[in-house]
C-alpha cells in the first residue's frame, strides 16, 4: 500500500509541465493560506475587543474607503501581469524589463500626484460627518485617514513585486507576504489590548505598517536576487510602453473601478443608512464565507498567467481539461457553503461569542454571493488571462451603476437592511454567471466575433 506522500509526489508531478508547476504552487498555498485564514479569524474577535462594535464599523468603512484609491493605478498592475507572463513565454528578458521599470516608475508617479490631491482635499472634508459619527465620538480622523492612505499608497507600489511573481507562475511564493503581515499585525495589536486602551489610529498603526515592511524586505530580496535582471531602472522606462500597458491595462482599471462599485461600496451604504455599528455583523459574516473564497483564489490565481501562456501556443485541449476540474470543484464549494450555513450560529457564537448578533438572512445571501463569485471567476480568470475583456468592461459598468441604488432601494426603502445590501450584489452579479460561460466557449471554439472577441 502506498503512503499519502508518494501517491501526492506521483499526482504532482503528473501531466504537462503547466499542470505540475500549478499543482505544486497550489499545495504550498493551501498550507500557507490555511495558516492565514486561521490567522485573519483570530483578528476579528481580537480588533472587535479591542475597538469595540461602534470603533471596528469605522475601521472597517475606513478600510474600504482608502482600498477604493487602489483602482487609480489605471490597470498598470493587471497589465503587467499579462505582458511580463507574455514577454517570459517568448524569452525576450530585456521586454520584461522595460515592462518592469515603465510600471513602477509610471505608477509611483500617478500615486504621487493622488497623494497630493487627496491630502490637500482632506483638509475641505468632515471625515466625522463622512463616517456618521459625532465630533466628540473618537479621535481626529483627518490625522487617521492621511496616514492610512500615505502607508496604503506605499503598500501598493511596493506590491508590485508580488504580481511579477505570480506572473512567473509562482504564486506560493507571492501568497506568503500577506499571512506574514497578518502574523505581525496580529502580534502587534495582541500587545496593544494588554498596554493601551482602544484607538483607532494604534490599530491602523499596526495593521497597516505591516504589509509595507513584508513588502520592502521582499523587494529587496527578490531584486537581488530571483529578478536580479529585471530589477527597474529608470533607464527602461518607455512611455510607449506605458501606452502598450495601459491599453489593456486601461480596460481593466474600468472593470477595477465597476468591480469598486459592486463590492466597495457596501460598508459606506449601510454606514450611512444604519450607522457603522451595522457594518460590524454584515462584515463578520462576509470575513466567514470569505474563507471560502480565499481557499478557491489560491486555485485561481496560478492559472491567470497559465491561461495567458497556453492560449499563447493554442493549447486548448489543456484549458478545457482545466476548467472542467474546477466546474465538479465547483459543486463541491457549494454543499460546503450550504453546511456552513447550516451551522453558521454555532460557529459566530464560538468565534465572536454573543457581542454581535448576525442575522440569519444576511448569512444565507452572504453565502449566495460567494457560489455566484466563485462561479464566475471560473471563467473570468480565463477571459482575463486571454485579455479578450471588452465585454466584461462594459457589462461590469452596466452592473456597477445599477448596483448602488439597488443597495440603496432594498437597504432602505425595502427595510431589508444588510442584507438588501448584499442581496443587491447577488442580483447584479447573476447575468455573469450565464454570459461568462458563453463568452469562455466561443473563446476556445474560435467563433468569438465582435465584442466577444476583443
């Protein structure tokens, strides 16, 4: 009888080579996320002990808010993942380059200019009244918001580092940085509920300084080392380039924007239609499923730049044997979210206790929209790796403005509260779940024309 180790070596190192380097990046993500998962768990009772219920809904809108300035890079990141995977398939080393410095250099520019922009404007703004929160009810947010918003701009041209190693097909490496942060975070916010009382600004201390040392270590090294020969210089940056990235990177940063709409917005609605302290159980219940979604994206994300070489050379026999593994994954996905449905109060009263009540309604429509996700991403990832994305530009702008007044109508007008709120998102994302899969097939049948094609 053969050991678990060998039969897993023996089905590792079965099938194309694609297939092998995949399947390794997949299982050393599995045991690194799973670390993380278990990790941003033990954060949320931490920080909501910490914070409070009132305190933790403002750092949570707070969070989203300032992620928002993230889709300002105009799509350079998507781009460069698609163009570095392409310049690596063909071995032309000094393309990579050039496509390394330009965006590095051609995004640490634009976010300098929104630094400028954003702080001199934070100055006009009632952050209190953006938050809805009285004056005397916590601390000076505008302090709170610059600098959570200079170190989240920090973070993001640092992560860059990050995207050219997931477009090396190496992702296990680049999925370590965030459960890294997560530890450090932890660890550091654990301290503070033994030193201090709950502040907002320790907390965002703490949990944003994080990723941005993780993040430096890691450019260093890797620019040291691995990617030695494409380390930017501002020699290589090329301005035609940057119109080459952002030419598909621009069709991204639209959908980035809509996909900003769909999900981002969700804690401002219900922030200033029921106040921040109902963001706190609509989040916990997101951070519950969203488990499920974490687990499925450490499938996906090796397979964005797989898909992007194997359409390269018309291995199309590979994509469809791919794809219809993740369709039985996905039936797979969708007992487990209706079990954790099933024992959903049990498990928020073993992980919160009685703080926070969730309703049970919010649960299950919670659970609704990550099977809808999960399933679209199936063939997204595809389109996106093809960069065939003209349709889901627009149907995601289309779904983007018909998102929030949808949130709005069933949150307020409706009296669903939350749960409208997420109920809207399922609502907008339901037509993806037909038009991808259709899209996806016409792709590899060569009878894509028009739209579907570009």
């Amino acid at each position: 009888m053969q050991s678990p180790l060998i039969y897993l070596k023996r089905y590792i190192n079965k099938g194309h080579l694609r297939s092998q380097n995949i399947k390794k990046n997949i299982l050393l993500s599995f045991l690194i996320k799973g670390g993380s998962i278990v990790v941003t768990f033990l954060l949320v009772p931490l920080t909501l002990n910490y914070l409070g219920a009132r305190d933790y809904g403002i750092w949570l809108t707070l969070s989203s808010l300032i992620a928002w300035f993230g889709f300002f890079d105009i799509g350079l990141g998507n781009g460069l993942r698609n163009r570095f995977a392409e310049a690596l398939a063909v071995g032309d080393k000094s393309l990579a380059r050039i496509y390394v410095s330009t965006t590095y250099f051609g995004l640490s520019g634009i976010f300098a200019i929104l630094w400028i922009l954003f702080v001199g404007l934070s100055f006009f703004l009632n952050w209190n009244t953006i938050f809805n929160i009285s004056q005397d009810k916590t601390e000076n947010l505008q302090t709170l918001v610059i600098y959570v918003f200079t170190l989240f701009i920090l973070r993001f041209v640092l992560r860059l580092i990050a995207i050219i190693i997931t477009a090396d097909q190496k992702p296990a490496i680049s999925n370590t940085f965030d459960p890294l942060s997560n530890v450090i975070s932890l660890i550091i916010i654990y301290i503070l509920t033994i030193t201090t009382q709950g502040s907002l600004m320790y907390l965002a201390m703490a949990v944003t300084f994080s990723p941005v040392l993780v993040l430096s270590i890691a450019t260093l090294y890797f620019f040291s080392h691995r990617y030695k020969e494409f380390r930017p210089s501002l020699k290589y940056f090329r301005f035609d380039q940057l119109k080459d990235l952002t030419g598909l990177g621009f069709q991204f940063f639209i959908i980035q924007i809509a996909v900003l709409v769909i999900f981002s917005t969700d804690n401002m609605i219900i922030t200033q239609i029921l106040g921040p302290e109902a963001v706190t159980p609509y989040n916990i219940a997101f951070k519950y499923f969203n488990s499920v979604a974490m687990a499925f994206a450490i499938i996906m994300n090796p397979l964005w730049s797989a898909y992007t070489q194997a359409y390269a050379v018309h291995d199309i026999h590979w994509i469809k044997r791919i794809t219809s593994k993740l369709v039985k994954l996905w039936f797979g996905i969708a007992l487990l979210v209706l079990v954790m449905i099933l024992v959903s109060g049990y498990f928020y009263h073993f992980w919160i206790g009685d703080k926070v009540e969730i309703p049970m309604v919010i649960t299950v429509f919670m659970g609704l929209f990550i099977l809808i996700s999960t399933w679209d991403n199936i063939f997204v990832y595809f389109i996106n790796g093809t960069g065939k994305i003209r349709f889901q530009l627009y149907s995601s702008i289309f779904v983007a403005v018909a998102n929030i007044p949808l949130s709005i109508f069933l949150a307020k007008n409706m009296n669903m509260g939350s749960a409208g709120v997420i109920f809207a998102t399922c609502l907008c994302l339901l037509p993806g779940t037909i038009l991808a899969p259709y899209q996806y097939k016409k792709i590899l049948n060569n009878t894509a024309r028009g739209i579907w094609n570009k």
